[in-house]
C-alpha cells in the first residue's frame, strides 16, 4: 500500500453536487492508497436515478446502493504488468443520506467507499465471513494511513 503504483483515473461528476467538495487531488489520493497494483479506473459520481437504473440492470436490485465496482478484468489471467481496470459507481444522494445517518462527514464516507470500491475492483470482495474480515481489516488499515476513523467501529 505504500509504494506508489501506475494509476490512470479518469473522475467523472454525471451529478455535479460533490464535485467541490470531493476535488480530484483528493479522489486520486485515495484511490492510490487503495491499490496494490497498477490500474487504470474511472470514478463517477451518478444521481439516485442513475445508480437505481444501473443496480438494477447489472444486480437485479431495484434501489440506488452506495457503490457499485465494474471489474472488467478480474478473474482473468492477466500479465504481472496488465493494470486493474474497472469503473466505480458512487452514487451522490445514497453517499450524503448514509454519511448523516452514520454520524460521519461527508468526506469520512466517501473516502470509504472510494477505499471499497478500488479493494473489489482488485478482487476483493465479502460473500462470506472471511473475506468480509479481511476486506474490512484492509479498509480500516488503508483508511487510518488517510487519517480516518474506523469506518466500522
């Protein structure tokens, strides 16, 4: 996590509310002290409609769910030298109504769900127990070298 790795990110705000408050330099810091490898990623910012539609059409949940990771080259088996590639799908109004829910700013959330979000675009992920810890032990890890309070205490 320390060393820097090769990071192309694009940011893209389809909902421009969090666009001064969630600035690129800030977005990319996180993103970098998430990745474990190379990658290449673009993270977008969508309104309630836009994440229910894709949730619904790539999950078959029918509701807006805070974020949503297009891996698009997980699984395979890629050269040591191939980078991450993946999409991260935050949506704006599900991020704002959990971080006042959770008592936590604006900024504590989104960089945990920039932080899940860049661990399950690199594979990680919590269908069961384990992972579930040892995805949670990274993010609180990644996160208190950001500064952060564990998101799950």
């Amino acid at each position: 996590m320390s060393e820097k790795n090769k990071l192309s990110l694009s940011v893209q705000f389809a909902d421009e509310r969090l666009a001064a408050a969630l600035p690129r330099p800030r977005l990319r810091r996180w993103v970098q002290a998430a990745l474990f490898a190379p990658a290449e990623l673009t993270i977008r910012f969508v309104d309630a409609a836009e994440g229910r539609a894709l949730n619904q059409a790539y999950r078959g949940k029918d509701y807006a769910t805070n974020v949503l990771t297009f891996a698009y080259n997980e699984g395979e088996d890629i050269a040591d030298d191939e980078p991450t590639r993946a999409d991260i799908i935050l949506c704006s109004d599900v991020l704002e109504t959990e971080a006042k829910e959770q008592g936590k700013t604006l900024e504590e959330h989104a960089a945990h769900l920039v932080v899940h979000g860049v661990l399950h675009a690199q594979g990680y992920d919590h269908m069961d127990e384990d992972e579930a810890n040892e995805m949670e032990a990274l993010e609180t890890e990644i996160l208190a070298g950001l500064g952060f309070a564990d998101p799950y205490a």
